[in-house]
C-alpha cells in the first residue's frame, strides 16, 4: 500500500494568514492526488483534484502544487469557515490512501 | 446537483453483519462509480472500497473480503454490508460519488457493541 505522510497534525493560525499542508506518498504518484475539507458533524468537501485543480465552486485562496511523491496545499488569506481538519488522497492505486489529517485551528 | 444521504442501523453486535445504504439525488447511479469511506472516532478518514461504473467492485484488503458494495438502480440506492464486525468497526460511515469521492454524504455513525 502507498502510506501518505501527512504535515503538520496541526497548525494554528490567524485569520488572513497564509498557511502550507504537506503530503508526501510513499512511492511516485504522478499527479493522482486530492484534497479534501471535513467540519465535525458535515459532510467532507473535495477541494482540489489532479494535484493542483479546483473543485468547482471551491474559492480561489486554495491551491495546490506537487507531483510524484511531494505535494503542497496552501490556503492564501484564512477565512473563519476555513478552520477544519484538511486531508490528502492518493488515487493513484488501490487501496486508496488518505494522510492522517491537518487540523487547522484558530489561534 | 447531486446529494447523498447515508442510513442504517446506528448499533450492530459483535460478529453480526453492518448494513447501510447511501440515497442518492440529482444523478444516476449507473453513471458513475460510487465508494465508500468511514472514520473511525478520533481518528482519520480510512477508504472502503468503490464500486466502478461497470459494477466491478475494489476493496481495502486490509478488510480481509468482509466488505460488499452493491447498487440497487431501481432505487438509486448504494449500499455497504459488512461481515463479522468487531468494535474496531465502530466508525462514521460516508459515501461519495466517483472514486475520486467528488461529492460526500453527511455520515451515519454505527457503534460496535453488545
């Protein structure tokens, strides 16, 4: 199985901050890789496909970088609704992996 | 647009068999493929399986063949059973459309327990 490195576990930060969430995948990926927003209590929210691709209606403060085995996703401008657990996918081969989560709070 | 809405059982027994099933609105079934993911409690998002367009199915084998995704067309329902459960089986469980889970259900939360 492809093992998803997943940084940092944590993070605070302030509204209007810049911040980077790292995945690293075990073995070379090319670009199969997403990431996905999940509020306690709501349904997870795709974010960003193909490595660096919007989901449709995502805001455009979120990005992503990366392909092979190093991948970024960077929120540019923190907003209150953006303080969630981040999570990245590997989709490149079965069984499909996730990291271990970000968790994003207020500092 | 599409929803999904996951139902079942919120408690199974040890050993017993989880069933769910995922409604889904807004698209047919038969479109696309369908997976399945769960979370167990205070941890992280682990993948199931998918069942692909073609009805072909794909499984964590980390489960050990306990897991079966099905679609029920007529109903445009898919749906989740899984065998021998233990409480390491206590998790939320969400569904979500394709294999790259472009759109997720709410969760339902099934608790492992005598």
């Amino acid at each position: 199985d492809i093992q998803m490195t997943q940084s940092p576990s944590s993070l605070s930060a302030t509204v209007g901050d810049r911040i980077t969430i790292t995945c690293r995948a075990s073995q070379r990926i090319a670009n199969s890789l997403a990431w996905f927003q999940h509020i306690p209590g709501k349904a997870p929210k795709a974010l960003i496909y193909v490595a660096s691709s919007l989901r449709g209606g995502v805001p455009s403060r979120f990005s992503g970088s990366g392909y092979g085995t190093d991948f970024t996703l960077t929120i540019s401008g923190l907003q209150p609704e953006d303080f969630a657990t981040y999570y990245c996918l590997q989709y490149n081969s079965f069984p499909y992996t996730f990291g271990q989560g970000t968790k994003l709070e207020i500092k | 647009q599409v929803h999904l809405q996951e139902s079942g059982p919120g408690l199974v027994k040890p050993s017993e068999t989880l069933s769910l099933t995922c409604a889904v609105s807004g698209v047919s079934l038969t479109s696309y493929s369908w997976s399945w993911v769960r979370q167990p409690p205070g941890k992280g998002l682990q993948w199931i399986g998918v069942i692909h367009y073609s009805g072909t199915t794909t499984y964590d084998p980390s489960l050990k063949s306990r897991a079966t995704i099905s679609v029920d067309t007529s109903n445009n329902q898919l749906s989740l059973r899984l065998n021998s459960v233990t409480a390491a089986d206590t998790a939320v469980y969400f569904c979500a459309k394709d294999a790259g889970l472009e759109s997720w259900g709410q969760g339902a939360l099934v608790t492992v327990s005598s």
